[in-house]
C-alpha cells in the first residue's frame, strides 16, 4: 500500500439536535508505519463488510445551498490538482455539514479521508469512526483509561475506486458503500453527501453468479466428487477477491473453474437468462453459506456442506431421518458429558 494522502477532521453532532459542529484539521498526517499500519486495518475491516451497495456519481442534490458542489466536482478539482488535499477535505466536511443537520438522528464522528494505491489502483477512502474508552497497561505496569477508533465497528464509510472512474466512467461500480447498523433513512445523508446511486447489490450479484455455477454443474457434471470440485473452487476463488477488496472478472474466474470447459461455461453465466456483467463484486456472506444445506426448528439447527451427502451424512427419505458419522471430536466430547 501507498499512502499518499490522509487526513482526520470531526464533525460533532447529537442525534435530534438540528447543527452540527466541525472540528478541522489543517494539516495532513504524516507518513508512518504506524499510520500504514491504521490504514491497512481500516482497509481490511472495510473489505471483511458483507452489505456493500456499488454505484457511481449522480448529479448534485444540494438544493439549499448554491455555493456548495458536489463530492465528484471537489474530487475532480483534487485530482487536477486545482485544489490541494486539505482544501478538497475541507469543502467536503461541510457539505457533509449540511446534510448531517438534515438527518434529525444522525449522530457524528472522526472522519478520515485517505488517498492510496493498492494492488495497482487508486482509490479514495471516507470512512467514519467513533471513539471508544477503554484501558492500557502503561510501562510502569499500571492500568490507565485511554480513548481510541474503534476501527473494528465501522461506522459509514465508502470507497471511490479513481483508477476505474477515470478510466471507465460508464461503468456504474467505482464507488462501494457500507453502512452500519442502523437505518437506511438513517445514514441517507451519508449517500447524499457521497453523490452515489447505489445501482449495484453484491448479495443479489453474487447470488446470480453462484446460481449460475450450481445449474451449469447440474446440467453438465455427472460425477459427484467433479461437481463438488467445481463448486469449491468457485467459492474459493470469490472468497479470495472479496478478501482483497477485488471484484470477480468473469474471464479470470471461468479461468480457474472451468479449466477445459472454459468457453462451455464462460457462455453459460454470460447468456440472458443470468445478465451477468464482466465483472461483479463479491459478497463473503452469499458465498458461505453456498454448497451448503441448512435447516432448523425450535430444536435442532444443521448445516451440512453438499460433498458430505451420502459420506458420512446419509439420508433416508422414507424414514425422513439422517445419519451421521464421523462426528466432530468438541461434540463427541459434549455429548459425553451429558
């Protein structure tokens, strides 16, 4: 990772209070292992969210005020260079401001603004945190409060892919989004001051892509074993991009799924009756659960991954019962002690 850019500012506000207050830094934060560090974890948090949105630039909805523009306008003058870092941080905490004091239960936070290359891409991070108390044992081995960004609860935060909006605008996916937990009314404010459209679901694509890959091996694959093969690899393969922060090409991924059958299924996820993109943005969440069947009342709650049928979980439907064999050695243990 590059870091060519970073900065810290506050925006301070009570949840049914109508103004908000910032507190702006005037400077950006010089380069450190420490600081590289803080920005690889934030970026690793950011990647682990399964509920993203995907978009891109839309035009500008300030209404109220004329003299603000919007994110893509003041990001466009960074870019170019006609305005500096600190400057392009600047006008966009107050736009931000102005839709915050919209949001009557919109609270604030830390917001950081990080410029940096990754993986051979630019991008532009707008993340907000919160403070958090907590305690540290200091050198004299006493125990002291201290406050610190709780990275791990990621609050709002979008990142603007600016190696694809520049090379590709048209495409409708330079910009991911996630939100935190409350909602979506709730953090409206956060897509507005972002200026995203949010066209793009990854749990709806990703599910369109693994449906894909499970009809393709039911109606081509005989054999068990291959089919299963086939399935893991898929998952595989989108686990490790979503893990990355990457998109899944449907080129790379045909690739290293289908080997000999890469045109055959190539053809097949890209016909009408999926409309696929090239290229779809993975969700960790859809591809878990995936070449899995799960089930659950109020007494009983399985997951048995599909290669497992007919190995060591037979089922009988006649008897509507399942057998079980090669149990895990912490259940075995459990049931022990009953």
């Amino acid at each position: 990772m590059i870091i060519k850019d970073i900065i810290v500012h506050l925006i301070d506000k009570q949840a049914d209070s109508g103004q908000s207050t910032l507190s702006l830094s005037q400077q950006s934060i010089a380069a450190s292992p420490t600081l590289e560090h803080f920005l690889e974890e934030l970026n690793k948090v950011y990647n682990s969210k399964p509920s993203k949105v995907f978009g891109s630039f839309v035009d500008p909805e300030v209404e109220t005020d004329n003299s603000l523009e919007s994110s893509h306008i003041l990001l466009n003058s960074y870019l170019k260079k006609q305005a500096s870092f600190i400057d392009y941080s600047h006008q966009s905490m107050n736009l931000l401001k102005h839709y915050i004091d919209q949001a009557s239960k919109a609270t604030g936070g830390y917001i950081v603004f990080a410029n940096y290359t990754l993986f051979g891409s630019d991008f532009m991070l707008i993340a907000m945190l919160n403070n958090v108390a907590g305690v540290a044992i200091d050198s004299n081995l006493g125990i002291n409060n201290i406050n610190y960004l709780d990275i791990s609860k990621l609050h709002l935060a979008a990142r603007i892919d600016l190696s694809l909006w520049q090379d590709d605008p048209q495409s409708g996916r330079y910009i991911s989004m996630i939100r935190g937990k409350e909602s979506n009314k709730l953090s409206e404010y956060f897509r507005k001051f972002i200026g995203s459209d949010e066209t793009i679901d990854s749990k709806q694509e990703t599910s369109e892509l693994l449906t894909a890959v499970s009809q393709f091996c039911n109606s081509n694959i005989q054999d068990d074993d291959t089919k299963s093969q086939f399935k893991q690899k898929a998952a595989d393969f989108c686990l490790e991009q979503a893990d990355k922060g990457q998109n899944v090409v449907l080129k790379d991924f045909s690739g290293y799924v289908a080997d000999n059958a890469v045109d055959d299924f190539m053809n097949y996820i890209k016909s009408e009756q999926f409309a696929l993109p090239d290229e779809i943005s993975p969700n960790k969440t859809v591809i878990r659960r995936f070449n899995k069947i799960s089930g659950r009342n109020q007494q009983l709650s399985i997951t048995i991954n599909e290669e497992a049928l007919g190995d060591t979980v037979i089922y009988d439907a006649d008897k509507e019962t399942l057998t079980l064999s090669d149990l895990p050695a912490t259940l075995k243990a459990q049931l022990s002690n009953r």
